[in-house]
C-alpha cells in the first residue's frame, strides 16, 4: 500500500493499517446487501405496481450504480473501527466496565454486539465525558434503526439546529449547549419517510 494510504488513516484518526482498513471493507461489503439486489422483491404486486406507475424503475441495479453502496461500506467500516470496546470507554469515563454495560442495556449509551463483545461508537463521547443529553436524545431513536443510520444522523447537519448562523449536527448542537430535547425531537423521526 501507497504511503498516502496510511497518511489520510492516521489524518482521519484510524489506527489501522491499509490492509486491515481493506480488510474491514471487504468484510462489511459481504454483510451489506447483495451487490446488484433486484429491488421489484421488496414490493408486493400492488405497491410494484404504484411505483411504476409514478416512473420508477424498479429494475436490478447496474454494475454503475455502485457508489452509494461503497459509501455504506466505507461508512460503516468507519463506525466499526472507530468504535469503542467496553474497556476502552470505561476508561474514557473514569468508570468500572460494568457502567458501561449497565448504560447500554438501559438506553443512556449507543451501541452493537460484535466480535464478541459490545462495541460504542466514538460519536457519543466527548474528551473524557458522554455527549450532554445524549440520554434525552437517546430515548427517542426509534429502537429499529441501526447503529449507522443513528451516527450519520448525529453528524450531519441538521437545518433545524443553528448554531453560530450555520446549520449544525445533532452532536454539535449538544456540545454548543444546545438543548436535546429539540434533539429529541429531530431523532424521533429518524428513518421515517419524508
């Protein structure tokens, strides 16, 4: 692998090496989604056909249409490798790792079971203190969305969060002492069509 490689990870703060960067790639592509899936078999007859109707295709995907897949794949082979064991973010806190699981089965932290053990992405902290509110915000995530939907939500600016004249992160928001209930109030609708 090229320098550069290891020049934008160390930049972006992974520490991994390229190959095990392309490692985690490949290993997120096999988990996602086929490749190329047809999409007509998520619908039933009458919504194919309601779809059609308004002048979608609902054709198999091209070898062309591959870029939003490979955003999700690097996407989450980021929040995975960024991600926080539950040592890692006992120390973080200054507390014992059983607050750690205590907070993930209650709800006031984020996070996912893998490679055997609960992984929390970095997102929700912040220095050696959890995100303010993230409890607040925490609380009224729709419990079927999965951990990338919550994580690009919680990064992304937000036109409904202003902070200093600019649109702002659900995450910046809070950090700016902003107030999680309007949060919240954003996060309830996470993953609901528009």
């Amino acid at each position: 692998m090229s320098p550069a490689w290891e020049t934008v990870l160390a930049k972006a703060g992974l520490q991994v090496t390229p190959d095990e960067f392309l490692s985690l790639v490949e290993d997120a592509a096999r988990r996602l989604a086929p490749p190329h899936p047809d999409p007509v078999g998520y619908f039933s007859p009458e919504q194919r056909e309601a779809l059609t109707d308004v002048g979608l295709d609902l054709g198999p995907a091209t070898r062309f249409d591959t870029r939003p897949r490979a955003r999700s794949v690097v996407a989450i082979a980021v929040l995975r490798d960024s991600a926080l064991t539950v040592g890692e973010a006992a120390r973080r806190l200054g507390v014992d790792p059983s607050r750690i699981r205590h907070r993930l089965g209650v709800g006031r932290l984020d996070g996912w079971k893998d490679r055997g053990g609960w992984r929390l992405p970095a997102w929700q902290f912040a220095g050696d203190e959890v995100l303010p509110g993230l409890d607040v915000v925490l609380a009224a995530v729709p419990t079927d969305q999965p951990p990338l939907v919550v994580a690009q939500f919680m990064t992304t600016p937000q036109d409904d969060l202003d902070v200093d004249g600019k649109a702002a992160s659900p995450r910046d928001w809070l950090l700016a002492g902003g107030s999680p209930d309007r949060v919240a109030a954003l996060a309830a609708v996470v993953g609901t069509p528009a």
